[in-house]
C-alpha cells in the first residue's frame, strides 16, 4: 500500500506507531458517539484482511484522523465502503472532505463504480460531510447499530456512483 495525496491532506497506511493516537481519536467524546468505545474500536483498524484498508489521515504533518474502506470483492457487486473518523479538534477545516474525497477518487481508480457509508441517522454534520462530497441517501437502515447505551439506532446507507464525486 503506498499514501494517497488529496487537497491538504495525505493518506498512508495505519500501522502499530499510530496506536495511542488513534486511541486518543476514538476516545474524544465527539467521536466516540458514532464509532462506540475506543478500546474494542481500535484494534479493528489494524486488522490484515482482503479488501479492509485503514489509513491515517495526516494533515501539515500530524495524525488528525483515521479513513477507511472495505471492499466487496465478489465482481458482480464489487463496491467499496468508507468510514471515517477526525479529531474534534480538526472538525470545521475541511478535512474530512478532503480525506473522503481522496479516497474515493483512490477507489474509483482502482475500478470500483460505487461507494457507500452509513452514518448513524442523527449524525447529521457527517450527513452534511457527505452529500457536499456527492454521495445521496439510499435509506434508512433501521435499528441498525447499538449505542454504548445499548440502546439500538438507525443508520442512514449513502451511495456514491462513479462521475457523481464533488
């Protein structure tokens, strides 16, 4: 895997030097709301498996956030979908946008037609994030992820299709 650069940001390849920081992401109460607790959440990112890539995001050189995608691979429905995850304290600037839409011109180079995400449906400034980049709500994924009140939430699936990125 090599970095994937967009407009301010640069993508490289998450590894085990980027622990107590992505730990430190995860843990911000901002984002722990949407991703759940960061301890179990942590380690899932550095898992070795076909079509799962995580990526650190590095903005003016310093690990700000964490983008990933997973890929169907089977070729009659090969997709890819993205999550992502950015320090509140980089929230506002445009960087997640940035990040998004690197990876996303990233994928669709590599062949896939669509992308999806699915956030939660109450995260409406990630919604906002990702209908500015060109993805369109599909529906809504009822009682779809457990809260770390163990409550049940609905997701929101978007797609994004080739020639739609923004």
């Amino acid at each position: 895997m090599t970095a994937i650069h967009g407009d301010r940001v640069r993508l490289r390849p998450i590894g085990a030097a980027d622990r107590a920081r992505v730990r430190e992401i995860l843990a911000a109460p901002e984002v722990a709301r949407w991703w759940g607790e960061p301890e179990s959440e942590t380690e899932g990112v550095y898992a070795v498996e076909d079509g799962f890539v995580c990526y650190a995001i590095e903005y003016d050189g310093a690990v700000v956030g964490l983008i990933q995608s997973s890929e169907e691979l089977d070729p009659q429905y090969r997709h890819a979908g993205i999550d992502i995850a950015v320090h509140p304290d980089f929230h506002g600037r445009g960087i997640g946008t940035a990040a998004i839409r690197a990876l996303a011109r990233h994928l669709f180079a590599q062949g896939h037609h669509r992308l999806t995400i699915d956030p939660a449906a109450a995260n409406e400034t990630a919604i906002r994030v990702y209908t500015k980049v060109g993805f369109r709500p599909v529906g809504v994924l009822r009682v779809y992820e457990r809260g770390s009140d163990g409550s049940w939430h609905d997701g929101l699936l978007m797609d994004l299709l080739a020639g739609e990125l923004a």
